[in-house]
C-alpha cells in the first residue's frame, strides 16, 4: 500500500536495476539483496527489510524505512539488510527467503505487502515481524500505522490558500487506503479551507464522498506521473498532490519545466530526498516512518517486541507538515498561522477527520 522517496529524474528511473552504492547501502537488482555498509555495527541482532515495488530509492515510503534500519544499525543495535521486490509476486518469496537467512526481525513496506507478511506471521508464529503501512496481528506482528490523513489536511489548507487559479489537484498510485487516507484528508483541507474565508477552490482528481479519482496505476511510472500533471495543469490546477511514490517526480519534473505548478510532496520531505525539484516543492505531507522503524527494531533488538500497533498522527508527531524550504518567503504569514491553528484544532479534536481509510 501506501503510501509516500533522488540525482536526475533517468536515474530514478533506473533505481534498483542496477548495483550501484546508495546511502551507504547498495542498490541490487530488483529481487536481490542488499546491506547498509555506511558503519559497522557490533551487535549480533539482525534485522531484514523487504522492500515494495518502488525500490530502496523512491525517495518516498520504501527510502524512508530503509532509512530507519540504517538508524538502527549506526546506533550499534542491529544489523541491516533489504531484499527488494520487482513485482507483488516477489513479497511471499522475499519474505520466505529471509526465514532461511537467521533474521530476528523481518520487517515489511507497503500496505499491498500486508497480506503476505500476515500470512508469513501466521504460518511461522516464532518469528517476528514489522508491517509498515499496515495492521498487525497482536502476537507476532506489529503494524506501523501512519493517520496521513491528519498530514493531508494540513495539505489540502495550505494548497487552498497557495493556490491563485483557485484549483487544485491530487491523484494516487493505487486506490488502497494508505493512498486515499491522504487524498481523504487533502480534500477536508480544502473544504474547511473554503468554509472558513467563504471561497470555492476545487479539488480534482479525487472524490472523497464516491471515493474515485485519478489513479497512475503505478508507484514508479514517471511518464504517468508527468501526464497527469499536464492534463491537471491544463484544466487549471496550480498546486498538485501526489500520493503516488516514484510516480509523483514525474509530476514534479514537468512543474520545473513548465514553471505552471507546485508540488506538495507525501510521505518524506521531497526537499531533502529529492533535492534536483525543491525549485517546486511548496510543502511535504509527512509520516514519520524512519523514526517509527528505527524504534521498532532497537526495541526488538532489546527483547521488547510491540503487541500492539503504533498509530503516526500529529499529537506524536508521527505525521505533520515538513518546512516550507524555498517557499517560505512566498507563503503569506496569515496563512502559516492558520495552518498552526488547524494543526492544533485537528489535535484537540476539535475539527474532525471523516476519512474511512484512518488507522484504528
């Protein structure tokens, strides 16, 4: 699932195809393997990533995980490893294969991994296992959750009161809830938005009352990515969400290009991860998954395996709204104030979220 992490936009494109050094790790071909060799860490407890199908270098969901396990490692408490998935049918194989290789913990990315780790967990009820982006089972497997739909929010307001054609957009790299809990939350944002100043600005691509919208079909297909944003721009969009990992740089690439639009990036600061389009990155919806990772695995490392679930929201700070970077000069202070006040209101609880894809 889920949902949101790079040098030129041709080399994403051929992130994980080769075996190149990649944040200290390596990048192997897609079904391989690979180790985080940035520090050596003395301890015996080894930990195993698999990877989704966007790769270790997606500058989104599966980069930032990884980035956990690297945490974990430098602070001398694990040692890391990930194989990558090529394709869905790689996940129960993947999994499998790191059964045979002594791992403690095996942690998996993506909420379409979820049935398969679930399963693993099932069949093999001695060994422990981390669901990112998905629910765990209360024994053996413990989810890393992430309300994105709080983060969406904070989005869909800034977008509302960035935007000067008065239209947005968002669109997904799969309909499955870790990608419409955003595209969810970015609508409310834009909602509350007009109910408040009085004004009608509007959201396309997503239709959270129906949920249907705009979908890529892929969390890797720039060229997809680079369409939707035209044809968004081209109805008039200003200010574009994509929930779609990789997919989404090919967004970000034409809104360079074109000078036509902004991006706000998901899952992790495009800014940093991303660094050749901060020109166009207005903002980031963020979860917090390096953190949550890298706290799973040294707490696993310890003996103290979770039970129960970790929920990211913004009281937590598992989720929240990254710097505003370049554009910070450009974002009117009225309107960082009232995203300050939102934040807080979405906290206290008094605004509420209807999103039906919100972690429980």
């Amino acid at each position: 699932m889920a949902v949101l992490a790079t040098a030129t936009a041709a080399a994403l494109l051929v992130a994980g195809c080769g075996s190149k050094k990649n944040n200290g790790g390596t990048n192997p071909s897609n079904g391989g393997t690979g180790s985080n060799s940035s520090s050596a860490s003395t301890a015996s407890y080894k930990a195993c990533m698999v990877t989704d199908t966007g790769g270790i270098d997606d500058k989104s969901f599966n980069a930032a995980a990884w980035q956990g396990m690297q945490k974990a490692q430098s602070d001398g408490k694990a040692q890391v490893s990930y194989v990558q998935s090529k394709q869905e049918t790689d996940y129960a194989t993947n999994i499998s294969s790191l059964l045979t290789q002594n791992c403690k913990l095996i942690v998996t990315v993506g909420g379409l991994m979820g049935d398969a780790t679930t399963a693993a967990a099932k069949a093999n009820p001695s060994q422990h296992f981390v669901e990112v982006d998905a629910g765990g089972n209360g024994t053996n497997l413990e989810g890393l959750q992430f309300n994105t739909a709080q983060a969406g929010f904070l989005a869909g307001y800034l977008a509302a009161g960035y935007s000067k054609t008065g239209k947005v957009a968002t669109y997904g790299g799969l309909k499955i809830p870790p990608v419409t809990v955003y595209m969810d939350g970015f609508q409310e944002g834009v909602n509350y938005y007009n109910q408040q100043k009085g004004k009608s600005v509007q959201v396309l691509g997503w239709d959270e009352k129906s949920q249907n919208g705009s979908f890529a079909a892929s969390f890797t297909d720039q060229n997809k990515g680079q369409q939707l944003a035209t044809n968004f721009v081209n109805q008039g969009a200003d200010v574009i969400f994509p929930v779609a990992g990789g997919t989404g740089l090919g967004s970000a690439a034409y809104a360079k290009s074109s000078g036509k639009a902004v991006v706000i990036w998901v899952d992790t600061d495009g800014f940093i991860s991303a660094p050749q389009y901060g020109s166009v990155f207005l903002s980031t919806a963020e979860k917090n998954m390096a953190d949550a990772v890298t706290k799973a695995v040294e707490d696993a490392s310890a003996g103290n395996y979770a039970t129960s679930d970790y929920i990211g929201t913004l009281a937590n700070n598992g989720v929240g709204l990254a710097e505003f970077h370049d554009f910070d000069s450009k974002v009117d202070s009225s309107l960082k104030s009232e995203l300050d006040q939102v934040k807080a209101d979405i906290i206290s609880g008094k605004i509420s979220i209807t999103s039906p894809s919100q972690p429980k």
